[in-house]
C-alpha cells in the first residue's frame, strides 16, 4: 500500500474507497454468529473518529494492533445504522515516526510558536524583577517549554487539544492584563498587576505534568494522585528556590495564586481566595474555560431548531448565536 | 445654636466640643437606676456613625425626634468602653431641606454627571440601531435619570452608597467592552457586543425600584416582593413596546440578560444563562461586585497584622495589600 | 388507501394487518447491510407510540415525509426483540386538517369546557371587585381561555396532556378554597381566599405561553429563555393596567403569588414567599402536581409485585395501592 | 403575702407596685461591685417573661428556690435599658400545688376536651373496622389521652405550647379528610381516606413520650436519643398487636406513615414516602406547622412597617396581613 | 440429562459443550424476523452470571420456567459481539431441593459457622450481665440465628453475599474491641468497651429481616417501608424486654446505637450520634463496608493500566495494589 | 514583688489575694464615666483565663505591656456578673525568660518526649527500607523535632494544647497499626501497614508551620495561604530527595497519603482517596479528632443534668458518660 495520501476522516464518505493512515483509539476482537473472528476499531486523526471492521485476517492483525498505534487502511465507507463505518480490505501498522503526530490528535486552530512569543512577550512587561524572572525563567526551561507547546488544557472539557494549555492560558493573561488596567485605575496599587499575570501563567501549568497527551489525554499518576494545583506549586517553589535572593512572600503569593485557582474547596482548590488578586485569577480562568466550550459545543451541535441539545455539564440547551463560532488565524488579539 | 459649621463624623476625637449636623439614625427613650430618663440616639453622615446620649429634657426631645430626621446638636466626645460618645449638652431637630442631603448619606466618590455621561457615550457606540435605542431612551427618561443618579447597588453588600449602582453599572460596562473586543478576535460574530453592553447596563437597572434610598436604604415592597430581576425586566420590556418595530428577538435577549444575571437559581435568578453573552455578563457583574466588597472591606478593617478580620460574607480573612486601596477621581479609566 | 376508520396505537397486536392514521414523531432514513435504504419511524396517537419500518420506496417517501406530519399507514405488526414493530406496506402523507388534532395526542380525561366552566363559576365567588375582575377578564380573553383549553401543565412531568394545564388549576382551586375555610375558621381574615384563589388561578398561568403544545410538547422561545413566572407576572400586569382603578397592592401581591410559587429560589421562583398565602399556593402545586406524577406512575407501571420499578424523578419505587388508579368522568368535586 | 390575687406578666407596667404568683425560669446570684449579693431571676406565667431582681435576703432565697419552682413575689416595676424590670421586695417559694400549673404555662386557645371528642369523632367514621379499632384504643388508653391533652407539638417552632400537638393533629386531620374526598372523586379509590387519617393521627403522637411538658419543654432522654418518629412507630405497634387478627398490611402502612412524614431523610425521616398517602400527609403536616408557625410570628411580631422583623427560621421578613392573626374560640372548623 | 456433575459458570469456556444446573435471575421470550420464538435467559450459581438462548420448544420452556426456578441445561458455549453465550440443546426445569441451594448464591470465603462461634465467644466477655444476655439471647434466638448465617449485608454494594452479614458483624466488632482498649487506655471509663460491642452486633441486625435473601437479594416490604435501623430497634427492644429487670438505661442505649450508626440524617439515621460511643461503631461501620467495597471492586476489575476503571459509587478509580486483593481462609483475625 | 511563687488561674477563688505569674492575652485602656482610664486585661496561665482591671497607673502599665508579654500581678479576686475578675493592685511586665513558657499555655498531659520515642520505635518497625528511612529522617530533623514536640493540632477544635499533634498523631498511628493486622488478616498484602503508618505520621505534619504556636495558637502566613496539606507534602518531598533511590512510586503515594486525607474536596483536600490507605488513614484521622473533641467537650461542660450544652461544631448536645473522661498518665497504650 502506498504511504504517501491519505483523505482526513472528515472527508470520508458514504461509498467511497480509500486508502490512508490513522491512530488506531480501541481495537477488540468479537466473533460472528458462525463463528468466525472479526476486529471492531475505532480509528482517529484531528478530524475525529470513526469504526473499522476487519474480517480477512483479522486474528493475525488483532495480535499485532495495539491501541495508540499507527496504521494503513485500504477500504471502502458503508452507512451502518446511521453512521459510517469502514469496511477494511487491508491494513498494516505503520513503523513508528513514519507520519507526524500532529496529523492525528486534534490541535488548537492557533500557530504555538507564535501564542508562546506572545506569553513571553507579555511576560517581559512585569514590573517586579523577581516576578519577571519567575515566569521567564519558568517558561524558557526547555522541558517546560516542550510540553507547553503540546499540552491540552483539560482532558474532555475545555480547550481539550494540542496547545489548547498556551492558547487558554494567554486568553487568560490578556483579559487579566486589560482588569489590571480597569481596576487599578479605581483602586490604585491595592490591586497588582504583577500578581495578576502571575496567576494567570501559573494556574494551569501543573497541567503538563497532570496530563499524559502525546497520543490522546488521560491522567497521569502524579496528575491522579496528587493533581495540578500541587505540582504547580512545586514547580515554582523549586523554580522561584533556584533565583537568588527570591522574596519569600511573592513565593507564597505564587503558590496562593495557583492552590486558590478554583475558587472553592469543593472545585479542588485546597484554599479559598484570600487575595483579590486571586480571586480575580479564579474567575477569569472560569470565564475564559466556560466561553470556550460553550462555543465549542455550539460549533458541533448538529440538532435542528434554535437550541442545541442539552449540554451535559451545564445541564442544559444553549440558543444559537447567528453567526456560528469560528476558531481561526495566528494569535488573536495581539494588536488589538 | 449656629447652623452655619459642622464637623464630620470621621472627625470627631475624643474630649472634642462641638455643634454640628447630623441624621439620626436610631432614637430611644430609657431610664437610669434612679428613674431618670435619657435618649440614645445613634446619629450619623456620609463619614461614619456615632452614640450620643441626651440627658437634658430628654423626654421632649424624645417626642420631637424621629429616625431619619436632621438634628443640630452641641455636645462633648467622651471615650466610653473603648468607643467614642457624645453627651449632648444641647438639641433640635432642623427644618427639612436646611442642609443638602448629600452631606449625610455616604457616596460615590465618583462625579455621578461623569459617570452618566461617559455610560450615555458608550451605548451610542452599539452597532445595532434598535438595541442603541433601547439604551438610550431608558436612561433618559427623565424618572429613570433621577434614580440612576442616586441608586446604591446594593443594601449594604458592594457599591451600597449613592450613585454604587452607576459606579457599578458603569465598571461592568467597561470590562464587558474588554471582554467583547477580546472575544471577538477569538470567536468571530458568534460573540456579541451589543448583547454584552445590553447586559451591562440593564443586569440591576430594577434596582432602581427595588431600594428606597433617599435617607438610608431599605427594600420597597416591590423589592421585597417581586425583586429587581422582574422590575428590570418590566421596565426594559415597557421600553421596546414604545420603539417602533421593535423586533421580538431582541427584546426577549435583553430580558434573558437581566433575568439570569445572578447566574445560579438559588442566587435568585429565575432563568440560568442560555446564551455565552448572559454568562459573561453574570461572571462580570459577579467579579465586579465582589472586587468592590473585598477592597472596601479591607479599606475599613483595623486589625492589626497582615491579615484583616474575618470578612462575614466570604468566611475568611484577608491579606492586606501593600497599598491601602484608595477610591477617588472623576470618572477612571476614561482615557486609558 | 381508505381514511375513514383507523385502529388506535394501544389496538395494535402482534400479526394484525390495518390501515389507519398516525403523527409521525420521528423518521430517519438508513441502509441495510447490503446497501438498500429504509426508513425507521415512531408514529403515534393519543394512546401511545409505535415503531414502524418501510422498505418500499423507502428514499422517496422519506423526502415527503417529516417529523409531526399526519401520515396514513397500511401494514401488519410483528414482534420483534419482544416489542411491537409495524411492517409498512404502503404510506402517505396526509393534507392537514383531514383529522382532527386531538386524536394524535393524550388530552385530560375530563371535558375541557366543564372544566373551565367550573373555574370560570369558582372566581364569580372572589369577594374583592377588583380581584374578581382580574381573574374573569384574564380567562374570558379569547387568546388566553383558547390557549388554557389546550395546554398541558408540563412538558413530561405532571399533567403532561391537552388539557392538563386547567386539569390542574381547578384541582389546585378546588383544595385551596379548601384551605381557606379551614384556615380563616382558626386565625380570621388574616388569612385571605381571595389570595389565595388568584395564586391558584395565576401561578401556572405562564405556561400558555412557555409551552408550545399544538403537536407534542416543547419550551417556546420565550419559554426557555424568560419562563412562566415571569411570563405570568407579564400577562397580570398587563390585565391589571387594563382595570381602572386596579389598586397596586393587589397587582403586586398577585405578582408575588406567582413568582414565589415555586417555594425557593434553587426550584427557579426568583423569590421565596413572603405571605402566608403564597407559601400556602406553594404547597399545593407542588402536592397537586406530585399527586398526579404518582398515580399515573402508578397507573403505567408495568413491574411484577407488590412495588412499581423505581421512579426517576423521586428516586424511589412505590407500594401498589390495592386498587389501580383511574382517571375519567366529567369535572371530579363538582358536586361534592 | 397573700395568695389570692395575681396580676399576669403581660399586664405589668412600669411603675406598678404588686404582689402574684409566677413560674421561676431561671435563677442566679450575682454580686455587685461593692460585693452585695443579689438575685437574677426570669419569672413567667403563659402570658409571657419578665426579669427580676432581688437584693434583700438575696442569698437565703437563692439557696431556696430553684428553677421550675412557683414563688410569690411583691415588687415594682422599672424600666431597665428599655426593658422592665420587676424590683423584689418581698418573695417566698409557694407550695406545690397551691396554684393549678395551667395558669404558667401558655396553652391553646380552644378548649382542650373539645378538640379531643372532635378527634374521637372523626376516628369513628373510619372505614376498615382494624383501623377505626387501632385509633380509638391508642387514643382512649388512659396515659396517652392524658398526654395528649397537654402535649406541646414542638419545643419552640410550630404549636410549641400545651395542648398545641392535638390542635395541630386536629388541624392536619380536617385537611386530609378534605383532600380525601377531593382526590377520591379524581383518582377513585387509589387513594384511601382511612391511612390518610391513619397518617394525621399517628404522625407525631411519639411527641407525648419525646418531650417533657408538665412545666417548660425539654426533651426527654428517649426523645433526644430515640425521637419521636420510632416512638410513636413502638405505640402503634404494641396497640395493634393487642388487636386481635390486626392485619400486618396495615401495620406496616401505620408505621410508615409515622416514619416517613418528614418527607425527606436529612428532616430526620429514616425512610421517604413510599406511598402517595405517605407523601401527602408529609405535606399537610409542614402545611400546617408552616402555617401556624408564620401566623403566631406576625402576630408577635413588633416591627414598625409593612413587614415584620426578618424570620429567624424561614430566613425572611414577612408582609403583614391588613387583619392581625387571632386565634380563639372552642374548636374551630366543627360545624363548616 | 444426567444431573450428577455440573461446571460452575466461571468454568464455562468458548466452544465447550457441557451439561449443568443453574438458577435462572431473568427469562423472556423473543421472537425472531422470521417470526420464530426463542428464549432469552440469564442463569447464574455462586460463580457468576451467563446469558443462554433457546431456540427448541422455546415457547413451551418458556411457560414452565419462571425467574428464580433451578434448570439442568444441555449445550454449547459461543462467543457473541465478545460475550460468552450458552446456545441451548435440551433444558428441564429441576425439582426444589434437588440441588443445595449455597450452589447457586454467592457467598463468603469463611467458614459462617466459625464466624458466629467467634462472635458468640466476643460477646460471652462483656462485662455488663444485662448487656451480655441481651446479645447471647438474641442471637441464640433460632430464627435469629438462622438468617444471621446466610443474611448479606447489603444489596449490592458491601458484603453483599450469603454470610455477608455476619462476616462484617464479625469484622466491626473486632475493630471495636481494639478500639475500645486504645481509648480506654487514653480516657478511662468514659469510654465504654460494652457499648461499643452492643453497637457492633445490633448496628445492621435488622437486615435479617429488611432483605429476602433465599435467592437472589430485595428489599421486603418491610425493608422498604420500615427499614433496618427501625426493625433492628423493635428485635433489640423486644429481647430486652423478656429480660426480667433489663434496666431502661441501657435500653436506650441499645437503640441509639442503631438508630444513629449512618451517622447523619440524610444517610438514613433518624437520630446523630449522641454518645462517643455511637460516633465510633458509626465510622467503624462506615469505614469495614467502604474498605470491603473497595477491594471487591479492585479484585474485580479488568482494565489495563495501574489504575480501576471509576468506581460509580465512589465515583473515581483506584490505584490498583502490588498484591491483589484474596479472601480466604476460616475466620482471620481470630488467633491475632 | 517576689516571683517566686505563683498560683495558677484554676486556683484563684473569690475574695484571694495573690501575687503571681501570667502571660497577657488581650489588653485594652478604658475610661471610666468620670473620665479616669483603667485597662482590662484577660490573663492566662495553662490552667485557664481570668480578667482583670487595673485602676492605679492604667495609662502607664498600657503603655508597656503588651499582648503575648508575661506579666507579675499583685491583687484580689472579686465576683462581677457572677466571673471571677481580678482587681489589681500592683503589675509590672517580666523579663522574657524569667519564667519557663510551659507554665502559661495548655499542654497535653502525657509526657511528649516518651510519645516521641514510641513514635521513633514504631516507624522502626516499618519494613520496607525507604519508607522507614523516610519516616526516621524526617522526625530526626532538628527543626522538625522541635516543633512536633510543641505543635497543638488545631488552632481550636481538636488536641489544641501543646503536645497535642504528637499525641495526636501517635494515637491514630497506634490505631492504624491495629488496622493494619485486622485487615492483612482478611484480604492479605493488599493492604499495606507501611503505607498507613506513613500516613498517619505525615497527614497532619505540615500542621508544624501552618500554625504559629509558642504563645498562643494563630495561623502562620504560609498556614492561611497555603495550608498544611501543601506545606506537609512539601516536607515530605524534600526529605525524599535527600535519600538516595528513593522510589518514586512510594514518594507519591506518602503524598497522596497526605493530600487525600481530609477525605473530600469541600474539607480541604485537593485530592479524594485513590487507595484504600489514604480511606483509612482519613477516616481514623476523623474518628481519633472527633473522638478527643468529643471528650474535652464533655470534660468541660458545666450544665446541670444528664446532657451536656449544644457543642456548636457538632450541633448537638452529648449525654454524658457515667464516668468523667480523664486525661493522664505517661503514653497511654503503650504497653497494651
């Protein structure tokens, strides 16, 4: 079979024949009522997924297939039921490296590189000089960088795709930056914007250690048995220790930041708010985590009428703005 | 008893002598072990409160004197279990209207005209002729003006002082515009500018029928029967009938946005937000009123340490900022 | 094909052959394992819901064919996984109105107009002028007593039927007229039947306007995004101002009698009840309707032994009573 | 002193000078600043509380007279801090018995024997010859009559004074033979008048056993450890089973019942309505202790204004009826 | 059919033909496209549950044999979409008593008859001799005991197998016995060791009578309607009271020991733990069942990885252990 | 003034005259109604707290002293408003250090360097190497040691005297080491003694720097915005780092043991249990604090009758024991 085109998922459809490359998601071996084996998989690229079954040879490759592999289909597209599935006529796993990951998982429409020059950039403006190296310093270890420019925000929620992470995180940091101007207008220097932007960076970021996501998202140990506030808290601890004469308080202020981030004890955060800077990071952070996949599921919801469906975590349906949401270009809002 | 001068309560010391004016605030008759009897009076203006107590001719002054009534009083400043008191030596109730009202109920330390105006401005930057109507010819009616110039936001929780409802309003508005701007860049037209703004300024208009705030401020009956949520929306839905052509889909937008403001059935909201509009507009006026809380709390608090007291409505104490927050100027970030 | 005589849905038996006219409430297109459309289709009337499959023409008749249309059926019924399915041989749409509605959906076993004739009697007896007024001029509008002689009280729960929404008031009439000769007999006319006649009347009253209900059930647009309180608040008032000299206590305590009906903020009232009357209406609307929900629980049950199977909406099983449920005859109470 | 006559605490003014008869709530010796010894005491009778305060012989008499004693007391009434204060001349403890216990203890308005025969009667008109037997022997037996003709249905919400737990079981009684027949003429007999009285009668009768009552109201020992959902549950049964052939059926429904009108487990129900008799006396039991509880508030209530003070149970002020709450006569509702 | 040897479920593997006795949990009829009836049917012993498929003289079986009826079955097992499904030959329903029914129920891995000797010898050394006799007499009680050794102890979460009852009887008690010297050590007789065991063997003894457990476990009605915390107080109370002189005191006790021992109200105690004592058997209880939930559901679990699939109770999944759980042997702990 | 000896606050009755040693708790300058200042303090030593007043040399003696100085106080007690209150007559500050600290604060009554070595001598008991050299070196830690030897556990809710933590912690250890055999016994290695002892020595650990306790029981600034489940885990992690191939498994599961063990997200803990460990460590964490509270509570009611007050944290009153708990002796258990 040939390597070299492939159609993405989404463009596959009824009676067509194709051949091309996929991540294998689940892959079981049943057999039918005579008796004979077959394979049911669920294949994906970043366009979504769809079912496969095998029937020639399906023992043979049901030892080789593994979940997360990569592999080369040949087959044609039936309506089962209502959906698509794919009939296979041949298939092979694919050597490792052969194609790039990114062709399979799901990515935020937004250029890394390009979201991370705009963190940093954002980050060079602080007025503090420990605080300013905190996050730069941070954010330029190469480790951290590597996993910030892939990471997920969430697993299934919100921003739930590669670079979705940096893409949440600078809408947090921008919205953070235009309150800091608002209210210290009103308030003076009671409100900081330093402490504003650190929240916002930091929140989230024990997420790359929380999460497991080069091939799909799921929960790594640390991220199940001790969770991103903690492993957030720790990364700057260790961080904030290796800066010399690091204050102690703006240490604590960090770690606040990011142990308060979720508003209440019932939402996973180990202390309620006892800053107003923390407090605004908190809603901020829910806002831009809501907005975002509100109008993510307004922008798959296929039901007829003004509403959509009832969406399962808000518990309810959502009217349909005119325009449907589009999720597109470089970093939005840089020269706004 | 002159008229002419009169000390703020914020300046009274102790041993001080002095005449001025104030609004009583409480008034009671009671007897000393001896039979003698004396009035308690709580009197108060726009600076703080005070105890005062009558001993000479109590009786008539008593009978003379209601809560809510201007008194001129000449007195002495004691220190009486650790709180100051005066000992009026000499008392009378004033004429209404002898002294501006203004003196003695606590007040933005906005200029409410600047706040007006600079709300009048933006919502005749809204794009959609009808919504831009809607805005307008509410806040210009005449009755409608009077109030909004004066309304607190709130009982006694965020903004409860004079012109806190336009202060209120108009800091919503502000950050609502942020977060249109910032959104749109994002999303595209699936996120509304007019909605947000429609949101802004009607989410607590019903205040302005849901407080008596001329001396004071206490719930109406129709506060405390049918709320501000339905009292805004009334008053928005009278509005759009008088718009020709007013078109339905707006009009039912505009009462969804006042109706869900509070974001959660059991803070009081008949309907949950169904569109991303009236979500952001609930986390807005939310976070908005919250920052006004906090600062306002640790402005006032005086326990020693780098933690407040623990604040009654969040359950925790606070830790105070470096710079104490300070609340003052026209209108902030007008020009920003 | 004949349209003269049609089984019911509930006639329908496993290996019959018929002809007869059904609402379709769902149709979908699909194909078989070797490539050939059908269509999949519940149909039904006011005795229940039936699945249908078509093979014939199927593509051509599922252009025709959409949810809520009239359609006339020739077929013969089989069982298939042990429920009913119906073979179609032959199918067509039919013109509107060449059955009357009714037939397709579950109406109240009482007669509508004796229902409201009752009601109508029930308010002729209120003491207050005003009060009586308010509530005949309301029914006795056209829009409004041709909307109340059809609507159900509620999408799925309680009364879900045509009907069911004056089923229900008069029910809830009936025992608060109860109530109050109960209750003024213990504490006088703090208690008052007025009240508590109009709260009867008026808290569901909404619901005319929440509930699209000509063809199935479902949430309005106004419906989901303003609800039947305040819809209800909006048609009082509106008759109210229609009333010279309507006095504002009244139109505010009939406001707050719906409003505050459903007897806390988390169960979507926007407020609590501030009367004795209001709580009093409270309780019963939730009885009435609890009521109901049971005894047709009960009645459609279909589980062996002494309990039902377990209820969703009370997460519990019910004991059995010795005799089923029945629902039928003219008015109930009438004349007791 | 003489014995004979007695002013009521609700009838002393300020100033008066007199000598009666009075139940000792609570007593403490203090000592002044120059060391005296005095007596603090609150004194009541069922027309309210009064403070008083002895310095004569203050020791002598402490050691003497304890709470729940009766005491006869000469003295003056003065204004303390805005309350009055009676200033002990003379007092001695009085003898048991000298004065009938009723004259200190608030009680029903109605007439006790009568509200017990209107009870008795109602239990005759039972259908189902086990049930009509079971309440007419629990109620006849000796102890629980003369229990129940005392018996406060709370220690301090609803009813909370002797004789209050047979005018509310009355009460809930006439309100359930009422929907009896209203839900009959619905339903037919799915739901059956006999348990629905069952339930009103049975619903708090472990009240007899969980309080003590003769002076004041605490919980007993059982009733603070048991409570009386299980011990009204052990009366029920005992008396059936010294009912020949008693049908376990409808033992088992007397007791749950009893054990599920809380409606809900965490009110301290251990099981939820099973039945929809069981659910709807929970509702006429809250009904009318709501009630009851709401009316008496008013009617104590001091508050100038339209509304009363802020409820401390229901969390809220109520709007005050134009007619004031009374509650007198024999047995009210007999003959409606 | 021979009815000497049987497999048990667990042994039934793919493609095996074999002959068996089984207790049918569920049976239906089906019919097929072509119209041809066939039996569905799940069968189950002590090792677990299979579903089988009837296709000969399906209808007549289909009349003879009802759930909870004993079956010998002749057939073949096959794989069907990844499930073991036994295809029917031949089947005969089997007379009562043919077979012992512990064959067909699962049920604890100790010997039960070890468990209640051990319990016996625990409770012969408390040191109250009213508190000894009233647990020795109980559950020498033959009816007592003989649903004490084959009781589950729940439905279908903890321990929820024949014996399972006694085994966390058992368990609680020893917990309690520990505990009882640790604290006694700590603060003296304050603690009662006496208490503690009546409150482990009387916690759950009404669950020999609130579940039908021959086979298969469900709610009685009773159960349903009473409850075990109710039906475990009236056996504590009834033995109590043929104990000549048992004191009140320690009655009461008894009671609240059960009736608080779910610790809160809306777990289903109508009373919270007064008494340290009963706040103790209330977390040991808690804590035995979640400890024995866990471990069944980490032993059964089959997904890959090192953590559970999520626990639907508990509501998240579980760090699997080095060692898998075992539950073997005679009555551990004993000589320890 | 002689420092030699000094009465402790439990042993000042009315009408003594004293001389003696306190530290300050609160101090606060008054003046009288003649204007003459005095100062009111409340005194403290670990047996109580006591006011006092001082009227010679006020203003001075406020000048110097301070809250949290030790102070030397000649004078008498008098009774006011039934208090013991102590008159001054002379008072001057004491040299830090003139008087060891342990004489003024509440301290446990068992001996805390013998809880320490039973402590050591159990966690050398632990068989895997790492978690036994983890435990060690971490209660061998200079610093750490010093503190655990003073910490209370909580500011004011359960084991809040000096000492209180040690014996805090060595109780639940004890209690999970008796677990640890109980359930090994029952379901083998699945469960591990190691892990749960290494959750009860480190649950509460970071309990050492939430709270500042030398004088007095407040929370440290890290203790307000971080809090001991992060402080604890922080320790932990360090000490890990500092041996050698210290597994990683093992440093999250002591971690998780830590962050898991308030048991839910609304008690604080950032993390529910994953293990049947941190279950179990988190419920006798619960048992062992409920169960001290409980006692101390009931040590120190003072109400007349079988039950104690309401205790406010557990909203209810306790019956009370027969006998009083008692808190001494050495380490209690240890040889049991």
């Amino acid at each position: 079979m040939s390597t070299i085109y492939s159609p993405f998922v989404a463009e596959l459809k009824e009676k067509m024949e194709f051949e091309g490359s996929f991540l294998v998601k689940i892959v079981q071996l049943h057999m039918d009522k005579n008796g004979r084996p077959y394979l049911n998989m669920i294949l994906m690229d970043k366009t979504g997924e769809i079912e496969a079954r095998v029937w020639d040879n399906a023992q043979k490759l049901g030892d080789e297939v593994r979940a997360q592999d990569l592999i080369r289909v040949a087959g044609k597209v039936n309506l089962y039921q209502g959906r698509r599935q794919v009939v296979v006529e041949a298939a092979a796993k694919m050597p490792e490296g052969s194609v790039p990951l990114d062709r399979f998982v799901p990515a935020t429409a937004y250029d890394v590189n390009r979201l991370y020059s705009d963190l940093h950039a954002l980050f060079s403006t602080l007025a503090d000089p420990f605080a300013r190296a905190l996050c730069l310093k941070t954010i330029e270890e190469p480790d951290v960088k590597r996993r910030i420019l892939r990471a997920p925000a969430a697993k299934s929620v919100h921003h739930a795709y590669a670079g979705g992470l940096l893409e949440h995180t600078l809408s947090v940091c921008r919205i953070l930056d235009g309150l800091a101007k608002h209210y210290v207008a009103y308030y003076g220097p009671a409100v900081s914007r330093d402490l504003l932007l650190l929240g916002g960076l930091f929140h989230d970021i024990g997420k790359i250690y929380e999460l497991n996501f080069e091939r799909g998202t799921e929960y790594s140990k640390e991220g199940q048995l001790i969770g991103h506030h903690v492993l957030g808290c720790e990364l700057v601890d260790r961080v904030a220790r290796e800066i010399p004469d690091f204050p102690d308080e703006l240490r604590i202020h960090a770690k606040h930041l990011i142990l308060a981030h979720h508003g209440r004890l019932e939402y996973g955060s180990p202390k309620v708010p006892h800053t107003v800077e923390a407090l605004i990071v908190h809603y901020v952070d829910d806002l831009d985590s809501k907005v975002n996949t509100i109008l993510d599921f307004i922008g798959e919801d296929k039901q007829a009428g003004e509403f959509t469906a009832v969406n399962r975590l808000f518990e309810r349906p959502f009217l349909k703005p005119k325009a449907a949401p589009n999720f597109q270009g470089p970093s939005p809002g840089v020269d706004s």
